[in-house]
C-alpha cells in the first residue's frame, strides 16, 4: 500500500495548500516515462517521511488548471510546498538519494541514517 495520496485541481487547495505540514507534490502523466520510474523513489520516501512530508500526486493530463497555474513545463516535477507556497521544485527524474537531500535541505531528517 502506498503513502502517497492523488489529488485533483478541486482537491488540490484543501490537500495541499491548506495543509499543516510539508506537502511533496508529484506532477505526473500516465504516459511519461521518468514519471513511472520517479514512482517508486516517491513511494519509498513517503514512506519515510511519513508524519513529517505529506506526499502527493496530481496527474497533469487531467488536471490542466493546477499544471497551469504553477507553470508545469516538464514532468515529472516535484514541488515542495508549505504554508500553500513552493519553497522548491526538482524537475526531470531523480535518485531516492538526491530526493532525500533535497527534503533534508527544507523538512529536516526524520531518520538518523
């Protein structure tokens, strides 16, 4: 089961911009292929900022306005939000390591090593 929770332009301020603690947001496409590789990476680090990060998903093809409104050009795309405004954004498909130090960076470690 995962962590990670999809979310839709209609959802998308009460779950994202609304919440109390960080929310990770994963822009995606069903037909793009880093998206389905970065899957298991955001998987893996729901599961281990679970409690700290809240993470998410919002597929872009169905969700244009959301996309639109934070300029989405390249997916996937990882925005970092808190307090409804993005401190950071990864763009293109990256390692669970370098996804890890990019929460470090914001949301501090959950887990001593």
């Amino acid at each position: 089961m995962s962590d990670v929770k999809e979310v839709a332009d209609s959802s998308f301020e009460q779950e994202v911009l609304r919440a109390t603690d960080p929310v990770l947001v994963d822009f995606w496409a069903p037909w793009c292929g880093p998206c389905k590789m970065m899957a298991p990476v955001i998987d893996a680090v729901a599961a281990k900022y679970g409690g700290k990060v809240k993470v998410v998903k919002l597929n872009t093809d169905e969700n244009p306005n959301t996309a639109g409104q934070y300029q989405i050009s390249g997916i996937p795309s990882l925005l970092l939000f808190k307090n409804g405004t993005v401190l950071d954004r990864v763009v293109g498909y990256v390692p669970e390591g370098n996804l890890t130090k990019f929460l470090d960076k914001h949301v501090g470690s959950k887990t001593a090593g």
